[in-house]
C-alpha cells in the first residue's frame, strides 16, 4: 500500500489538511515524529481528533528501527505524521529511500512550515537568505557557523531566520558513556538565549542594536510577534516554545511599516532600523 | 466580526487545512485571489466543496476595492483565500493593514508553499539561498535582476528557487491605452521558456550544463520533478502549470542521490554535478 509522510503543520490538531485527515484515516498504523519539533498540543489531541492511537517516534525509533515503521507497509497504510511540513527535516529522506527500497510507495502531503509562515511578520519571503540552525552552546561545543551566514546575508540586505534548537529525549554524556537509557528532560532554545549566543561571539555581522524579529508559538492563538533591537528582544518574555528569531536585513518602507507595527519601542526602531525608500 | 486570510495549499480543494474549511464555513462572503496563483481546480470545485458560492478578486478587486471586500466585516466574517500561504505574496499585506485600519481583526490560517514544497526534490531547504522571481520577457523589458541573485548564491553553494511569472487578465498596450477593459488569455511561464530567458543573458553565474530541478504541479497527484542540465531540460515536456524551477548549488552527497533519482540521464547528472562529501 502506501507510506504517507503527512505534514500537520503549526500548532495544533485542525492544521492538518483535509487530505492529510482522510489518509490518516485509512491508515493501519500512525507515527508521530517528535524530536525535530513539536505541536503545541499533545499526542492524546491527536488521538482523539483521528479516533486512533498514536506511536510516538523518537530519533532511536527512526534511524534504527525503520524496519518496524515500515513493516507490512505493502498490505496496509502506514502514516507519518510530522510537524510542520513533510521535507523540513532533511532527516525523513532516509526512511523515504528506505521505503523506496522495499517498494513501498510514498505520498508526502505537505503542509505550512516555519520556512513560509514567517512571513507573518511583515519581512517579504522574497527577502530572506540562507536559514541558520542555533544550537544550545556546551562549555565545549559552541559551533557558530550561522554567524557567516548571518554575515553573507545581511552584505546582502538580506533577513536571517534564526531556527532554534531544541533537544528531546537527549542523555547526558555519563548516561550516554554508561549506556543507561536515561532521558534529560526536554529543552527548546528561547529566544533570549538565542541571542546570548549570538553576542557572545565576536563579529561584526551584527551587534546590540541590530533589529530583529522574535516569534513565539507560531500560527497559534498564542502567537507571539515582537521585534526591536537584539538587546530589547533579550528581556523580551515569549512565554512557552517554540520560538524562532529573523535577523533583519534592509527592509523595504512597506516591510517596516509592519515590523515597526510588532516593536517594543517604535522609537528605537526607527533609530536603528534600516529601510530603503525602494 | 473577522477577515480571515486562508491559505490552500496548493493543488487541489482537499489541500485547505481543517481549521481552515471550518473558518470558511463560519464566512457570509468568501473571496479566492486568483491572480498571483493558481490551485490545480477551479472554484466551482471550491464552490461544492465549501457549499457555498466563490468570489474571484482579480488583482484590480484587491488592489482598487477592498472596501467592498472589507464591507460588513465587522459584523460577518469574511474569508480571503489565497493560493499556497497566506504570506507567499506581499499584495495581501495592503488588505491587512486596510482592515486593521477599520478595526476589523485578520486572522491568518497557514499552509504549505512552494517555498517549503520545494524540499520533495531533494535538496534541503537550509541550502538555498535568496529566491528570485523570472517574468516574461518583452521585446523591450527585459528584467534580468535574477542573474546577479542566482550568481550569489551559486558562489555561496547555495541552491536557488525561481518562481515562474503568471500572467492573468492582462491588457495589451494597445487596450490598456485606449481603456478597453479586453483581457489577454492567461499566460504561465513553462520551465523551458524560463531556461531560455535564463541562457539569453550572458553572465558566468550558471551555463547551460548547470544542473537544476524542474517541478511541475508540485503537491499534485501529476506532479513532476527532472533533473537535469539547464539545456536537458530545456526539452523536456513538464506539461500543465505550474512550473517552478530550482538552480543547484553544491549539493551535498544525500542531496544528490536523491535529486539523481529525478534525472534525465545519471550520466549527464554525474558529469555536471557538484556534490561534496561532507
């Protein structure tokens, strides 16, 4: 039969698509994948919203058990339930060849991503460069590739989004070393820290006053858009996860007149926002 | 009472999400914007499906009329429907801010884009870079800010997304002069017109063995993806629109099994491609 790999969107249980809900329901067997990101509502919403349990997937399950995920995959439906959109995650296109493979169709049906609904802040889609991952600094690993992008970007006039990490079901390295199969508790990168990291290193791609956008909760009744300067942003609270971060380039006027409508000052804004009359 | 911004995805009446079809539901008046995209249905499908008549806004309704758009909605709601996401196109940003200035509350419902869409292919959404729009060239306008932007990104080894220019209810010179309110037939610009105007201009940014994806009805049940030289595809018949076109970059070692899958010839796809092993 068929490997669905179903986008569900942004928030909660109605931003499937009315096709994603029908091929849900002719599914044997529903995965959720939950360690890229997350809904803001649980599992049991999901189940009672499609009358059928739901598997929690986690990283472990995906890359080594996808023999289990796709098993009799051939006589029935299986489904793939992913936040946001199916291709977000560069990490499904191995259960994809994988299925491929065994001959086993797969149908992706997509969805909104945070790639698209970002334009929700005024910032054209056409105006973005490359997206930066920003994952949780250790004493020991603090990888900074964004901020050349970041960098490369903003030469160009161009905005940054920020994807934020977040860490689910990861062992502490004692835990890891002993092979104890003991979880951390989950933990989503906020905004602040986001920019903790960004000004602790050293560059000249950005600085304090550069004006940005944070994101909190996206496409959900308690979505959160304020932009100012990094500084303002960093005592900005955004409440629960997710959270996402645009470093702004040069706006057009008709981009600042929304952002300027999302600051924590319009002051400030106006101070150190960069617009082009064209 | 609300104006609700909906997005529908892209191919067919199925693709709205749940959450939308319930909004339109709630709607005394429901418009579609039909000038900047087009769903794979027409609206008589919208219609059955939604129990409920269609308005089409062309462009000269949105941008000239919103008042009678607006009229009431601060005691029905409104729907606005928008080919893709609400946010893929910056005209509907006016609408917004109209609304806003009458105090009637706009409420976006998100959903998938070609901006996201475009990850089925292969190549991963954190590598591309700025995407660029191609129109249709005229004897005498011949907008090629595209190269510079393709150019930019292929030095950075980032892929780059063109959108194909549509043409809908246009007037010739000769009527838009004399004030006839006579439309041209509505134009979509095909992958291998899109490569033409590409290899017209002279520039060292790509060449006509430059791989690249060419997709067709993305998210439909004819979807098309190939791979290929600019040139292969050149002739290559992708059929009915759209058509959307991806210029690679550097292509990471599993980018590019995948998108070798697509190809028109693995021999060409290896010969030209730039792939790295990390």
């Amino acid at each position: 039969m068929v490997l669905y790999i179903i986008g569900l969107g942004l928030s909660d249980e109605k931003d499937i698509t009315v096709k994603g809900l029908e091929a849900v329901k002719s599914c044997s067997r529903i995965y959720l994948e939950a360690y890229t990101s997350i809904l803001g509502v649980g599992k049991e919403r999901l189940e009672a919203f499609y009358e059928r349990p739901v598997i929690i997937a986690d990283r472990d399950m995906v890359e080594t058990e996808s023999d289990a995920i796709l098993q009799d995959a051939d006589k029935v439906n299986v489904a793939f339930l992913v936040v946001g959109d199916p291709f977000g995650a560069t990490t499904h296109t191995d259960l994809v060849l994988r299925a491929q493979e065994r001959g086993i169709p797969t149908v992706p049906i997509h969805n909104a991503s945070v790639m698209n609904a970002v334009g929700c802040c005024g910032l054209s889609l056409y105006q973005y460069g490359q997206t930066v991952s920003i994952v949780f600094f250790t004493e020991t690993w603090r990888p900074d590739s964004f901020v050349e992008k970041i960098g490369a970007n903003r030469q160009m006039g161009l905005h940054t989004l920020c994807l934020l990490d977040i860490k689910v079901k990861e062992q502490s390295i004692e835990n890891l070393a002993r092979g104890r199969k003991i979880y951390e508790p989950p933990r989503y990168m906020s905004i602040p820290t986001a920019i903790t990291q960004l000004l602790s290193v050293t560059t000249d791609a950005y600085s304090p006053t550069t004006i940005a956008v944070g994101l909190a909760r996206l496409g959900s009744a308690t979505q959160q858009i304020v932009a100012g300067t990094l500084e303002e942003l960093q005592s900005v609270d955004f409440g629960p996860p997710l959270h996402s971060l645009v470093i702004c380039g040069k706006m057009h006027f008709l981009e600042a007149d929304v952002v300027r409508g999302f600051a924590v000052s319009k002051e400030t804004f106006d101070r150190y926002a960069e617009v082009s009359e064209h």
